[in-house]
C-alpha cells in the first residue's frame, strides 16, 4: 500500500468519524430539527459503510437505505416539544397522570416530576388531555409508572410547568412498575445498609439517583471536571457485568455467560432508569458481545456510530440532549484521539499513565465545544483527575456490590455491614474532588 493510500485510508477511519459527530453539533441550533435528524442519521450510517479497512463502495445503497429508513422513523417519532402549555391549563386546580421517570430531589429539597398527563381537574370540572408537563412539589418520592395525582396545582409564571402542595399515589401503570419500584427500593436499602451513614455517594454511583448526594460534594464533583463519575455509564455498567459473568462462568460456558451478562444489563437499565449514556452502554456492550459469539469483531467506531443511530429512533428527543451529546462525544473522541495522542505522551512517561492521560485528554477535545456552548466553562483539572479518581470509584463500587450482592445474614454473621474501609474509600474520593476542584476553570465569554 502506497502512503497516498495510507492517508485516504487514514481519513475514512478517523477524519470521517469526527465530521459526522461535528454535523451532530453544528447545525443544532440553526436549522429545523426534523432536517437535522435526518441528515445526520443519513451521514451517520455512510460512514458506517466508509469507515472500513477496505472501501467497499457496493456496500453504499445499503447504508444508504438504512439511513433514509432511520431517518423516517425518527421523524414520525419524534414530537417537538411545546414551548407553552394549552393555555386553559391556567385554570387547573388539580393534574392526574402517570411518571415518565423517577423524580429528582432539588437543592431546596423539593422534588421535580415529569408528568404524562391524562387528567385535568378545574374546581369540580374534569377534562381529559394527553401532554408531558413538569411539576415541582414538596412531597414524597415517585417513581417512573407511578399513577399520581397532584392537588392544589398552579401553574407558574413560564407557562410551561406547574407546582403543588400534594401529590396522591394512584398505584403503578403495571405489574412491571410495581416490582420496579420495589426492587428499587430493596436495592437502596441494601447499599445504605452495607456503606452506613456515607452511603449516599454509593446510590449515586450505583443506582444513578442523587436525591441525597450532598450539594456542596455535586459541585466539587462538577468543578473537577469529573462529574461524569456520577453519571451511570460504561464504567458503571462494566462492573456490574464482570460480577455477573465472572460468577455465571463459574456454572456454565462463556456464551450462557455473555448472554445472562447481557439480560442483567437491561434489568439494570430498566432499574436505573433509561438515560442516554446507559442506554448507549447497553446497546454497545451487546453488540460487541453479539460480534464475539458469532466471531465477527467489529469496529468500535462503526458500533458507536451504529448505537447512535438506534438510540435516536427508540428516543428521537434524545438529539437534543445535553448527556446524549455529551456522552457520545466523549467516547468519540476517547476511540479516535487517545491512540496518537498517547503514542505522542509515551516518548516522555511510562506507557500505563501516558494512556490514562491520553483518553481523558481525548474525552474533554471531543467534549470541549459542547461544554464552552452551554456553560461557558470547562474544567481542566478534570484531565488529571480523571485518571486518579476512576480506580479508586473501581473499588469502591466493586467492594460494596460484592458486599450487597450477598445475603444480609452472611455479612452480619462475617462483620462486614459498614466497614471502616467504605467510609476510607469515600475520604479519599472526596479529598480527590475538593483538591481537584480548586483548579480554576477555562471560561470562554459566548455570544
């Protein structure tokens, strides 16, 4: 293969892949939503034909195909939100619906719901409508497919969300949401049970919900640039699934392994709630492990461009999130930059760090435009921290699952309920994020 060769081969499995991600980005908010959608899913599956070793120009009308399909399917999916609210829902006085996700605790101690709602009520008056609407009220926990109704509603002055000084459960849409909300809870009980009183960085870490998380500890974690570690992903997902296959293999063949891997994950997905970086670890970790039972191991590259393509015409809306974007980009840029990058550090550091470092260099590249847009800021002490962090966040969670995962009776009987070490692992990573966190950050005035 001549060099002229090299370099065009070059360009299709790396510069390709970085075009498609920034057509992701550019046109966002310029242009109609729906052409967005279906450009990009067109562009996106192209390169899933061109980035290959070998160009194989017959593979195109394939691609191609599968992109004007995608991009149909994503347009009679997709339902662009309302920027107002029917504006007779001035008048209501009491909403009734069903969660779409679990509700979130506020800095103020409030909780945000995300209501599907089915049921007006206007003093003594009952209408029926079928719109998403968000409320904020001081009450208990809900759950995704809880049934509520929310009392004393007003709606608030940006016509777009409503608060409430009562919520009354309903019951659950389904038996499906009635074990989830169960097992949800056992779950919880379980990790406060094991970490004791700092147990609540655990919930964050192992079941994505950060309703106790300390304000002040979120913002160290958000101003070291390592706020991804509190975002369910591949990291999170990985762990679980070595627990689950290292002990299936013990019982049975790798491919009853890879496949009881692959059930946990969704039951974990379903549990934890479906987030765009966990759905996006998911959908990849079973098309790798797909490649691997039929011996066909394909690029991760292709893959990750493959799962966005899938992610978006399950959720269409989720193009315009914020965690979509970041989480994509991120990966994007780890699969194309940390290779060069690192080969690059190793001439002055040894090989294991010039690696960690070259990937969250990688990350935070890729990241950078995203960040600078919404926030104005980003944080490069997240660069270094990173690399310390996740190793001990590893352990931290492998030591305490491995610890819930087995029956109460057996850890009180060996004492191992809120050992002193969960409590060691917990100073350490806060001592981490408030050191890393005095790192000034890279502001950026946008206009």
């Amino acid at each position: 293969m001549t060099v002229r060769q090299k370099v065009f081969h070059y360009k299709l499995q790396h510069a390709l892949p970085l075009t498609v991600v920034l057509c992701e980005i550019i046109p966002l908010y310029f242009f109609s939503k729906a052409v967005v959608l279906s450009v990009v899913i067109i562009l996106t599956v192209s390169l899933f034909c061109l980035n290959h070793k070998k160009l194989h120009i017959h593979h195109f009308p394939v691609f191609l195909f599968w992109g004007v399909l995608a991009s149909f399917v994503i347009a009679f999916r997709y339902v662009p939100e309302e920027v107002l609210l029917p504006k007779s829902l001035s008048k209501a006085t009491a909403l009734e619906g069903v969660l779409t996700s679990d509700a979130r605790r506020t800095s103020r101690g409030s909780y945000i719901y995300e209501l599907k709602l089915e049921k007006v009520y206007m003093q003594n008056i009952s209408q029926t409508m079928s719109c998403s609407v968000t409320v904020f009220a001081s009450a208990e926990k809900g759950f995704w497919g809880d049934m509520v109704r929310f009392d004393k509603a007003k709606l608030g002055k940006d016509g777009k969300s409503f608060s409430a000084r009562k919520i009354v459960q309903l019951g659950s849409r389904n038996r499906f949401f009635f074990i989830r909300r169960a097992a949800v809870k056992a779950f919880t009980e379980k990790i406060q049970l094991v970490y004791g009183q700092k147990s609540f960085l655990a919930e964050a870490l192992l079941t994505g919900s950060r309703d106790n998380l300390d304000p002040m500890l979120k913002e160290q974690f958000r101003r070291a640039g390592v706020s991804h570690v509190l975002a369910l992903s591949g990291m999170h997902l990985g762990i679980i699934a070595l627990f689950v296959f290292f002990i299936v293999r013990r019982f049975s063949g790798p491919r009853l392994s890879i496949l009881a891997v692959n059930v946990v994950n969704v039951l974990y997905l379903l549990m934890a709630g479906i987030s765009p970086s966990l759905l996006r670890a998911v959908i990849m970790f079973a098309l790798v492990s797909l490649g691997k039972l039929i011996g066909n191991k394909a690029s991760l590259m292709r893959i990750l461009v493959f799962t966005f393509s899938l992610s978006l015409m399950i959720f269409p809306g989720y193009f315009f999130s914020l965690s979509f974007q970041l989480s994509f980009l991120a990966l994007a840029g780890i699969l194309l930059f940390t290779a060069p990058i690192s080969d690059f550090l190793e001439r002055f550091m040894p090989d294991l760090i010039a690696t960690g470092l070259a990937c969250s260099l990688a990350a935070v590249i890729m990241t950078a435009p995203v960040t600078f847009y919404n926030f104005g800021v980003v944080y490069p002490a997240g660069i270094i921290a990173s690399m310390v962090i996740s190793p001990v966040v590893t352990l931290y969670m492998c030591l305490g699952l491995g610890c819930v995962l087995v029956p109460t009776q057996l850890l009180v009987s060996l004492g191992l309920l809120q050992q002193p070490l969960f409590t060691l692992f917990y100073r350490l990573i806060e001592l981490i994020v408030r050191w890393a966190s005095f790192i000034p950050g890279i502001r950026v005035a946008m206009p």
